[in-house]
C-alpha cells in the first residue's frame, strides 16, 4: 500500500496502522463490542482497542475461535480484558440472545462496533429467510444495534462520555444501480447478483449509520454514528470470489492492505478524539470521505429504517 499513502486532513493515511491512529489513547473504563471478531479486521480491532485498555466482548459466531484469539491477545497483552460471546448475524434469535445476555452482565457500552460480513455468497437465504448477505451485514446489525441503544444510551448519561457505533461498509455500496435498490425485493432471486447483493448491503450500514445519527441528534443523545470503508484488504472475505481469491492470495501484498491498516479506520472512529461529536459521516483511510449519492439520500435511508424496523418486528 505504499502507493497511496498521502496523508488526509487527520494527520493519517491509507497506510497508517490500527495502532498508530490510537497512538497515546488511553480507553481505560470504556466497554466495546466488535462483531466479527475472532478474524481477520475485527481481530486486528479487538487486539488494539484492548492494548489501549478498552474492555472488549467479541461477538463471535465460532465461540471456539473467539476464544483461542482472546488467548492469543492476552499472551501478547497480559493486562487486556477481553470475553468472547457467542452472536450469529444471520439469526433475529441469536441477536436477542446476544443482547439479552449483554444486558444481564450490567456491563456498560460505550462503543459498538458492526463489523462482521459475508461476501459475494451465492443466493442462499438466512435462518429467517432473507437473502443472507442482506441477513447478515444489514438486519442482524440494525437488530443488534436497537437492542443495545438504551444501554449505550445509559452508559453515555452515567459516564458522561460519548459513545460511539461504527458500522464498517465498504466501496462497494457504490455500486449497487439505481434499479437495484429494492430492499423489498431482497428475496428475489431473478437476476441476483452476488456482489450486487453485497453492494446494496454495504449501502445499507451507510444509510442505516446516517438515519441513526439524525436520530440521535435529534433526540439530543451523546452518541455518534459513522460509517467506513476500510480499505481492500486480503482476508477470508474473498473466499466466495474463486478467480478473485487466487488473484488476492498472489499478489494482495502487493497492492492490498494489510490487516493492521485494514482495522485503522474502525479504531479511529471508536477511539480517536478527533472525532469526537462529528456523527452521519463516511470515512475512508482515518479521513472524511464522500459516500455515494445513494448513500447520502436521507429517504431512502428512512424507507430501509421503516422497511427493517417492520422486518426485525
């Protein structure tokens, strides 16, 4: 990635890592969720929050690996305070589960972080039906999200610190054509695209960061809501994309992130303090960015929150 690696208004660049944008942070007292983490960006995002002294919970599919990664991250960090639970995306029930089992523990959340995802998956439908990519990077967090608000919420009156929830989108939600937003037709499999399907769950983490930051502002809450494109990076999330996955694994160290730069946007947003009040924003490289028209259009983000809001319900 040295390529690109001029640096934006924050001081930070394509190339700057997850550790250097948290550099002198102290996140002592602050408890965070990372969905996705027991891999790759979320890994890489548990690891230095919890070297900042931030209070982790990975919310993990395989709690097996969530908590061979908490093993490792400790050896490394002996004083980190991390704990794997256990959240399938996919499944409404899992996510009451989830939340319902956060909430009993009395820990307080300062800082949500929506960072799982699958990619380009073929048509397959979720526990609940629905297209799985949307399931899983769109209704699972939205889901999630609302369920922990009032905790979020409370912690934020109780500590008088802002919290912050940072959904992780990518460029892909630029793609997505205007014919192809029909979040009513998710479930139709005529025409389905795979990485079109991708797309237009990555348009919904924006619109769903932006419709909630217009909410939180409008109800006064000490909460910020952004979204971010963490950069192409060679992870597992390619592994659906056959031809593409053997172009990644040749030469993605070559012109990719790596994951130390891939989670460096994540923990800006969830960290960094020059960001502190700014909500309803994308972010790309620690930096401000455009999203996309669609991205910015404040009714279809309205239409996708009453058309979730009705789904999850």
């Amino acid at each position: 990635m040295w390529f690109f690696s001029r640096k934006g208004p924050s001081g930070f660049s394509s190339s700057s890592t997850a550790e250097q944008v948290t550099q002198g942070i102290d996140g002592s007292g602050l408890t965070a969720i990372v969905t996705g983490a027991s891999s790759g960006i979320g890994q890489e995002t548990t690891r230095v929050l919890a070297l900042r002294g931030v209070h982790v919970i990975m919310a993990v599919r395989n709690v097996a690996a969530g908590k061979n990664v908490k093993e490792t991250i400790v050896k490394e960090i002996p004083s980190a305070k991390v704990d794997a639970m256990e959240l399938d995306l996919s499944s409404m029930a899992s996510v009451k589960k989830f939340a319902s089992d956060f909430k009993s523990s009395s820990l307080p959340l300062n800082i949500l972080i929506n960072n799982a995802g699958v990619m380009a998956t073929p048509f397959m439908l979720s526990k609940d039906n629905i297209e799985l990519q949307f399931a899983t990077n769109h209704i699972g967090h939205f889901l999630l999200t609302s369920l922990l608000l009032d905790t979020m919420k409370k912690t934020s009156r109780a500590s008088n610190k802002e919290g912050r929830i940072v959904n992780v989108s990518s460029e892909a939600h630029r793609y997505p054509y205007e014919e192809g937003i029909r979040f009513d037709k998710i479930n139709d499999q005529t025409g389905y695209g795979s990485y079109r399907a991708y797309g237009q769950s990555k348009l919904a983490n924006v619109l769903h960061a932006n419709e909630l930051a217009r909410q939180l502002k409008e109800d006064g809450v000490n909460i910020t809501a952004n979204s971010l494109h963490p950069g192409v990076i060679s992870t597992n999330l390619f592994r659906h994309m056959g031809v593409v996955n053997g172009i990644v694994d040749k030469i993605g160290g070559l012109v990719l992130k790596n994951v130390q730069q891939g989670a460096a946007t994540t923990c800006y947003l969830a960290l960094n303090p020059q960001v502190k009040g700014i909500s309803g924003e994308y972010f790309s490289d620690s930096n401000v960015a455009k999203a996309s028209n669609h991205g910015l259009n404040v009714e279809l983000g309205k239409k996708l929150w009453d058309f979730t809001k009705k789904l999850v319900s």
